[in-house]
C-alpha cells in the first residue's frame, strides 16, 4: 500500500508530505484547493507523461517520491521479474524529478529505472481510477485472471495441470522446430553442416601449427641476416684462422696451468676458465647445428602467408583458435548425423505433441466449463450491485468465448461487457461514455473481486461524477466494502462519500506573502463533522449542518461494525 508521497514544487505545492493509512482514506476541500494536483503527483511518479506545467513557478525541477509497502506474494514475485526487490521493511522506494529543461530522472530503491519500468510497477501496486491506461479493469488481457482468481478454488488444480503440460507441449514443439521444419529447411541445415564440415577437414589443420607458421614467417623475412650473423659470430668463437675465441682460451688455459703449478691461488682462476671453455664449445656446437639448418632453401613467405590466411578466415566462422575450429567440426558431425537419423525422433516429437494437446484441450475444455458457470454468477452479483448504485436497468456480461489456439491459461477468450442503458448492445467497458456509469461499473466490479484481486491500493479519483443522494450513500458504502481488503485513496465531494472514511484530510490552498501555498491536514474526530458541515452546507457552517454532519458520521460508523 501507499505509505509515503513526499511532493516538491509540482504546480502550487512548494513542498508536502501525506502519510496514508490503512483502509478508506479520503480527501476533501475546496475547489481549485489542489486534490487533483496530489493525484497528478501520484499518477507522475508512477510514469505518466510529465510537461514543464507540472514545475512550480521559479522552481527549476518538481519532484516527487512515494512509498509502497508490499504485502501479497504475488505483487512481490511479479517485482521481482521487474528486478525490483523490496527492503527488509518491506517496503520499495520510488523517486522521480523532471527539470524545465525536459529532463526526467526515475529511480527505484535508489537504482536508476525508466519510465517503462515504473509503470510495470504501478501495475502491479495502484489501480487508479479516472487514467483509463491505468485501469486494470479497463484491460481484457486481465480480464480472464480475474475471473480465474473468483473461481480459483474450483480451477486452481486444473490450471496447474495445464501450465505444467503446457511446458512440456513448448519444449517438444520447440526441439521438433530444431529437427524439422519443413523438407527444404531441413535440407538447407544438412547441405549447410557438409559444407562447414568440408571445409575445416580440407584444409587439414594441426594443433599449433597458427604458433609455428608466424615463427617461420618471422624468420623467412629476416633470413639473409639471420644467416649472416649466425655466419660470423662462429667465425669469431671458432673458425677465424688468425685467432678466434676457442684458440684463445685453450691458449690461456695452457699458461694459466704453469702458473698454479707453482701458485696455488691460481687453480681457481684455472677451473673458472675451464668452465667458460666447457660452455663456449656448447655454444659453438649449437650455432654450427642451427647453422646446418639454414643450409637449405629460405622458407616461401608467400605460402606462409597463404596458410596462415586460411586458418585467419576458418577463425572468422568456426573459432578463435584451431582448437575451437576442430571442436566446432567435431559437434557438426554429431548434428549432421542427428538430422540424417532423425525420422524416428520427429515421428516420436509429434505423437508426443498431439497428446499433449489433447489433453491440454480436455483440462482446457474443463475449465472452460467452471469458467462460464461462474461468470454467470458474478455478472448477476455486479448488476445487482449497479441497481442499488442507481443503474437499475444495466446489463453486465462476462464474454468466454473460444480463441481455438491452446496455451497454458487454456482456449477460452475472457472479456468484460456491460450495457448501462435499455436499448443498447453489450459493449467493452472502455466504451462506456458517461463519466458516471463508468464510476459505478467500475465500483461495482472492484467490490466483487476485492477478495481476491491483488492490487494493494485503489485510487478513485472523480468517482462521485454524476451522483448523489441515496446513490452516493450507496456509493460510499460500497467503497468502504473494498477498504476492508484495500487501501483506498478517494478525493470527493461528497458527504456521504467522506463520512465513510477511516482517514480524512483535508487540502487547503492559502496566500503566503506573494506565493500561493497549499496545505495538507489529517483530521482529528473532532474536526471531521465541521468538514462534513462543510460539504453539507458550503462555504455557511450553520448549527443545522452541524447536526447533519454529527449524524452522518454516526450513521457512517455504525454501518461498518455491522
């Protein structure tokens, strides 16, 4: 339910918080006082579309943030499809901003949202009544769940059953899609797997080979000083017949042996130098074997470069290296021997796929059946309700029609029709013109379905549009049957609506220097009469309103404890 709105310069309002309760909350004041700009606040913050009237004089930005408690499994299960997850409170945080220049900001506990997003989470939390797009009951698509929820004892196990064999029937049609399809597309996969195959296997890779192919290539285009250095460097170490490293060291070592026959402090700098010898032969013995391999002819650079094209364009398709290439034809052997072996299996898909559909269309056949007594019961219970709301000749239908196609709600199409007036044809609800009847239809569904629709708050904004009396006593009462499972917020006119109420505000609008200001108050018990007295009377509060206001909310009471 709406815990929280916190409102910052929207139209009149520099800056308001309401605190809403439990139950039948209602607003009252003065014409122009600003009720409608509270609800405007809500429905902006919820992600209706926002303009730059809705920026309070001089402000720059308006902003306003509400607070939802969550309380039913199913509304907090659908936000967290939406990724959106309530805290430890139990709450979520909404917060939205819209600046002159027409920048808007959303954010959801925190986390930057979109506009999108915010009205999948109205959804889920607020029905408003008097924004059509808002109205869940104004959409046939939530038609059918709201008939399914009135008779969910009788259908529950049934659609369990359905949804359960509607997910096998998916997956089988799905894998008969991967090995099937028609005679063409089955042949384009086949021609499509041996030519994948074809190619990787004609151009015989090997593993590593991408890794010796670029050091060939790096030595193909050094090759001429590759083999010039190789060439001097043993003529230095090894061949140069003037003097060369090897001659020289052998030289010393033989002097250096005379000295430590005859000074011990030399067999050191001997042994040092027998070592170095040891390891300038491993040197000259590897560079005249690495020399031996240069004797041949220099490696192509062009047929390295086309190899390694090759294996460049097989990475393009199959793999980021030649082992993902290889592994990307050995699972294209296994799918082409799949489809070529796969007669039996499609055979075997699609008897499993008529079974599945037909006992989908016997429980669906079955549901449909309790679907169609019960929308009978509920379309008498409504109509009933709109005679004692003044509507004494309505007619109101639920519409089961079957859609012939099968899924996992069933085959029945669920919409709500009604006909306000003798003389005219059943119609969608969206189509009802008077702003009056529609209020009325609508009241009259919601109380039917407060037990078991989800929705936590209800917002009736103009639903004493065109009634009064006795009706608008019926009206009232009707509302507060909701309350009992709802949160209501309902800005009135009326008396008789307003007596009902567990919480009442009043908004009023005052002069503050130059600036136009506007106020929220949650009124005491002891206040409550003089804003009825109000209502009964207008602007003149008189000792006769007075007693009439004190009765009404008397009267109010005593109905809701019976």
């Amino acid at each position: 339910m709406l815990e929280k709105l916190h409102i910052k310069n929207v139209a009149v309002i520099e800056e308001l918080e309401i605190d809403f309760k439990k139950g039948f909350n209602v607003l009252t004041g003065e014409t122009g006082a600003g009720k409608s700009i509270i609800i405007d606040s809500l429905n902006f913050v919820l992600g209706e579309k926002a303009d730059k009237e809705l920026i309070r004089t001089g402000a720059e930005t308006a902003e306003v943030t509400a607070v939802f408690s969550v309380h039913d499994k199913e509304t907090e299960d659908g936000l967290v499809d939406l990724d959106v997850r309530i805290d430890e409170e139990g709450c979520i945080l909404i917060n939205r901003s819209f600046s002159l220049e027409g920048k808007s900001s959303c954010k959801v506990n925190g986390r930057t949202s979109t506009v999108g997003v915010l009205k999948s989470i109205a959804a889920l939390l607020v029905d408003v009544h008097g924004q059509h797009d808002n109205q869940s009951l104004l959409n046939p698509s939530r038609h059918l769940e709201m008939l399914d929820r009135l008779c969910y004892d009788r259908i529950g196990e049934h659609r369990e059953k359905l949804e359960n064999r509607y997910k096998g029937y998916k997956k089988t049609c799905k894998a008969l899609e991967d090995i099937s399809g028609s005679d063409d597309d089955r042949q384009a996969k086949i021609d499509m797997y041996n030519f994948q195959i074809e190619e990787i296997d004609n151009a015989k890779l090997q593993i590593g080979e991408e890794e010796r192919l670029n050091e060939q290539r790096i030595m193909a285009g050094n090759s001429a000083k590759i083999r010039r250095s190789t060439s001097e460097a043993l003529d230095l170490l090894s061949r140069n017949q003037s003097g060369n490293a090897d001659d020289c060291i052998s030289g010393a070592i033989k002097n250096i042996s005379v000295l430590a026959e005859v000074d011990a402090a030399k067999e050191e700098m001997l042994d040092t130098l027998e070592n170095i010898s040891a390891q300038l032969s491993d040197i000259i013995s590897s560079l005249r074997s690495y020399e031996d391999t240069l004797d041949g002819e220099p490696a192509n650079i062009d047929e390295i470069e086309s190899r390694l094209d090759v294996i460049y364009n097989l990475k393009k398709k199959y793999g980021k290296t030649i082992d993902e290439i290889l592994k990307y034809a050995k699972d294209t052997r296994e799918k082409l021997e799949f489809m070529k072996n796969s007669e039996d299996m499609i055979m075997e898909y699609n008897m499993r796929k008529e079974a599945d559909e037909r006992v989908m269309r016997r429980i669906a056949a079955e549901i449909s059946e309790i679907r169609k007594e019960v929308a009978g019961g509920v379309a008498e219970k409504v109509e009933k309700i709109l005679e004692e709301l003044g509507m004494i000749n309505a007619i109101f239908k639920i519409s089961v029609t079957d859609k012939e196609t099968v899924d996992a709600t069933g085959t029945d199409f669920v919409e709500f029709l009604c006909a306000p007036n003798v003389g005219e044809d059943v119609k969608s609800l969206s189509k009802i013109a008077s702003g009056g009847e529609m209020s009325r239809v609508m009241l009259a569904l919601k109380v039917v379905l407060a037990e078991v629709d989800n929705i936590e708050t209800f917002i009736f904004d103009e639903i004493d549009t065109g009634i009064s009396g006795r009706t608008a006593q019926r009206v009232a009462h009707k509302i507060a049957k909701i309350a009992e499972y709802h949160q209501i917020l309902c800005i009135t006119h009326l008396p008789q609506i307003a007596a009902m109420a567990d919480t009442h505000f009043v908004i009023s609008k005052k002069t503050e220097g130059d600036r136009t200001v506007v106020d929220v108050k949650e009124l005491k018990e002891s206040d409550i009469k003089e804003e009825l007295a109000r209502l009964i009377g207008g602007a003149e509060i008189t000792e006769t309103t007075l007693a009439a206001a004190e009765d009404m909310r008397i009267q109010a009471n005593k109905s809701k404890q019976k």
